[in-house]
C-alpha cells in the first residue's frame, strides 16, 4: 500500500492511488504526491529541473519589463504570463525535493543562512571581479 500526501495541507492517504479529492481541503486528486524521499538520480535530475525553472522565470520577468519599456504592453503581458507558468513548474518540482521545505521556523532559518552565505561567500568574488573590470554598476548590483 502507498501514502499520498496531499501538497496543499499535508493530509496522508493511504491507498494505491490518492483519493479523488483531499478529505481536509478539498484539493483535487492531482495536488497528491507519494509520501517518501525519491531515488538520487531522480533528486538531481529534480533540482536541475528546479534551476532551469526558476531561471526561466526570473528570463521572462526581465524581458517582460523590457517589452513594457519599449511600449509593448501586450507582448509584457505575455511574458508575464509565461513567467508565472515557469514559476509553477518550479514550485512543482520542488514538492518532491524532500527536506526543502520545512516549517515556517526551519524555512527562516534557511533562508537567513543562504543570505548570509550569499553575502560572504557569493557575491564578494562577483564584486571584486566586477571592480576588476570597471563595472561598478555590476558591482553595487549586490
């Protein structure tokens, strides 16, 4: 037998498929995933997936603000709205990615940690190289 885990509330299902609606929120049968950790190669193939997403949206963001600039308003909404689809799709995968998101605690405590490795780590060779080639701009960037 199988545990579902409803993505919306948590709810556990036992079953060999997931029940047609959530019985605590009412979610449709396709906001269930298995309950468990998923194999290695699958995790990696997962997270790559993951980054392509997430940079695709952050793409279609920028290039929807440069279609409002240029006075194409339907074009940035367009771009908007292919945005937002990369942005689900990233939230997708994530849910399988067991471990990344926790309670509310443990996610700032995450997210303070990865800013404070950013900070120290990350950004200070991206300054100095930026400095290095005369681009300030790039460098007050972070």
């Amino acid at each position: 037998m199988k545990k579902w885990k409803c993505t919306v509330c948590g709810y556990l299902a036992d079953g060999d498929q997931p029940p047609d609606r959530c019985p605590v929120c009412g979610s449709h049968r396709y906001q269930f995933i298995l309950s468990g950790p998923v194999s290695e190669s699958l995790e990696r193939l997962l997270k790559d997936a993951f980054a392509g997403e997430s940079k695709a949206q952050a793409r279609n963001q920028a290039f929807a603000q440069k279609a409002a600039q240029e006075g194409y308003p339907q074009i940035a909404g367009l771009f908007k709205a292919v945005a937002e689809a990369e942005r689900i799709h990233a939230a997708e995968y994530l849910k399988y990615l067991e471990g990344v998101i926790g309670e509310t605690a443990d996610n700032l405590k995450t997210a303070f940690e990865n800013e404070i490795r950013a900070k120290g780590e990350i950004y200070p060779p991206l300054i100095r190289e930026a400095l290095a080639q005369k681009r300030e701009d790039v460098a007050w960037s972070f």
